[in-house]
C-alpha cells in the first residue's frame, strides 16, 4: 500500500519548498488555525486548535470531505506533529514559516519513507 501512495504523491508534480527549521521561540499560538495542502492528488485541510494547554485538531481531503480528528498533536512552538490513523501511519512533522503563512516539513510514512510537505494558512 506504500508504495502506491508514494507513485500518486510523487506524480502529482507539486514541489514544496525545502522543510523550514524548527523555529521553538515563535509563540505557538501562530499555528492555530487552518491549513491546506496538496497530498496524494488532493487538497488536505488541517485544522489546528489550543485548548488551555492541550493541542487537537481535524483533517479533511477534497476527495472525503467528512472530518477526522488528528492524532496525537504536539506543539512545541513554532512546530507541530500530527498523525493520521491510517495503515501505514501517516506523521506530519512541520515548521511555521517565519512569515506564519506556511507550514513546511517532512511526512513520514510509518517509517519507511519520508517526503516534503507543506500546507498554506487559510484562517
């Protein structure tokens, strides 16, 4: 299944910019909000929320536009990771931009490979 996802990902000729250092001094709170970019040949929305001291958020693609919940947030300043429940687990690892319109990392897969990502600010 792997490797699938991998040929639709790569195939789909978007290029991300190059994953942005961790930047931990920038206030967390800029990550909360929603952001989109493009996976697997659709639009992925990601919404990111504080409550108090505790991070959850929600996933949506252009081809399932039902809501999920993201698994296991951790905010550490200007960076995030996020899971997908998924086979294979899917791990967003992200950087704020320090314009705190971007999001750029890496996405892992479970593991085994690992591919750039980045997702724009929407709200």
């Amino acid at each position: 299944m792997i490797v699938p996802l991998l040929l639709a990902l790569s195939a789909s000729g978007a290029t991300p910019p190059p994953p942005t250092p961790c930047a931990p001094s920038l206030p967390a709170d800029r990550l909360t909000g929603r952001w989109v970019g493009p996976f697997a040949g659709a639009e992925w929305t990601f919404e990111l929320k504080r409550e108090g001291t505790r991070w959850s958020g929600r996933y949506q693609s252009s081809r399932s536009p039902a809501w999920h919940p993201l698994e296991d947030v951790s905010v550490n300043g200007g960076c995030a990771t996020f899971s997908l429940k998924s086979e294979p687990r899917l791990t967003f690892v992200l950087a704020l931009g320090g314009d705190g319109a971007t999001l750029a990392g890496d996405l892992k897969f479970a593991g085994r490979a690992t591919l750039p990502f980045a997702a724009k600010r929407v709200s």
